[in-house]
C-alpha cells in the first residue's frame, strides 16, 4: 500500500517585509521621475528666460544700428570738408563733429547728424540686468558742446537676469547679457575703427571693397574682445582713392 502524502502548507499572502521591499522600491522609482520633471521644468525655465533675454538684446542692437546710421548725415564744409582724391580725412575732424566714443566710458557713443547730437548709453546694473539710452538729437554745435534736456528713452531694457531656484543670480556666461560690461573694461564697449584696410564701403555689402571709390569708418560694439555687431557710417568719407591713371596711348604702325 502507498504512503498517504504529506498535507500542503497553508496558502500564505505578502509579507510585512515584502511590501515594504515593494514600497521602497516604489518611492525610489517616483523619486527618480520626480528628480527628472524637475530637471527638465529647470532647463525649460531657464531656456525661455535665454531666449526671451537675447531676443531683446538683438532688438536693442538692431535699432541701435538703425539710429547710428544717421551719423554725420547733412554735415559738410567748413565741418567735415570733402576728401580729396588719394587723401583721408583728419581723425580729429570725425571725432569732434561726425563721432566719438567717450574716452571715459567706452559703453556711451555720441553722434551728430542734420537734426543734431544723438547718443547712446549702455547701463549695467549690479544684479546683472541692462538697460541701453537713446538720447534724442538735440541742437549742438559740436560733439563736446552736446547737451539733453529731455528724459532718455529706453532702447533695451532686462531688468532682472536670470536666477537660480534660491534667489541667487546665475553666475555662469550663459547667465548674463552680451552687454553685461563694466567701464573700466578696455576692451569692451563702442569703438570707432578708421584704420586703413579696415574701414567699409558701401553698408550691407552692398559694392565689392575694389568697385568703390570712398571708404567710411566703423562702429563697432564688442564685449571682452568679441565684437558684437559692426555699423557702418556710410555717410563719413574716410577716405578716397585716387582716380586711375588713364593708359598710355600707344604709337601707330
């Protein structure tokens, strides 16, 4: 006769220490996804306060060189007199009546057309943010002589860069404005370029460098060194090249 078989243990369910295995695993796995969102929410904050922050630092900059386009506009003899052919004009002449960058503070620019003296001013803030003047022309005699009675109006205004999730301001250069520049900084602001080989022609690339007869100086905003964007005074002749010698006539057969 066979053995009777043995009797199956009772059916159990989850341990106590089973699910708490489980319930740590859990929380472990929403953590993670929790971490990731708010990575992700980080990154996505921070690129739309970048794009909004550079979209209007090239709206500033693009309606700066809309208004400095204007510079030297309507100003003639005894002034700035007309260049001879194969002569440049004297650099002191550009700079007391067309020009200048303040020799002071290289983030303000000074300009002088038909309508008068212009300017703009670059103001960063210690937190960070950026405001860039426009001065309306007003009467002047000379770039020295100007004065404004009128309030300035803003061209480019970030009021408040970009923060980290405990107040503090971003200190890395993604965090900052291009135009983010102290004045004591040599190599950051405006500065008018009238060297030879150096100068434009015609805006816009308008006419090959060779093809034109007169060349005009540039103003050139650059921060630590790295240029930012580049005008040409088109209506300053810094120069002009002499005319070509006609060739010589040929003897007959």
């Amino acid at each position: 006769m066979r053995p009777l078989a043995a009797p199956r243990a009772s059916q159990r369910g989850y341990s106590l220490v089973s699910m708490m295995v489980g319930l740590v695993i859990s929380l472990l796995t929403i953590a993670a996804m929790l971490a990731v969102y708010k990575m992700m929410v980080e990154v996505s904050g921070r690129a739309s306060a970048d794009s909004l922050r550079d979209g209007q630092v090239a709206s500033g900059l693009l309606a700066a060189q809309l208004e400095l386009h204007s510079a030297g506009y309507g100003i003639a003899d005894p002034e700035l007199p007309d260049v001879a052919e194969g002569a440049a004009a004297d650099p002191a002449a550009i700079k007391r009546y067309a020009i200048a960058v303040d020799d002071a503070d290289k983030r303000n620019v000074t300009w002088r057309s038909v309508d008068g003296c212009a300017r703009l001013e670059i103001a960063s803030g210690e937190d960070r943010s950026v405001t860039m003047y426009f001065r309306r022309p007003e009467p002047c005699a000379d770039i020295p002589s100007a004065g404004w009675t009128r309030e300035r109006d803003v061209v480019l205004a970030y009021g408040e860069p970009w923060k980290e999730r405990d107040g503090s301001a971003v200190a890395d250069a993604a965090g900052g404005s291009y135009l983010d520049m102290a004045a004591a900084e040599s190599d950051s602001g405006f500065r008018v370029v009238n060297a030879e080989g150096e100068r434009c022609t015609l805006p816009y690339a308008q006419q090959a460098k060779a093809d034109s007869r007169t060349e005009s100086p540039r103003l050139v905003l650059e921060s630590k060194g790295r240029e930012l964007f580049s005008a040409c005074l088109s209506n300053i002749v810094a120069s002009r090249k002499a005319s070509a010698s006609p060739p010589a006539s040929g003897g007959s057969l």
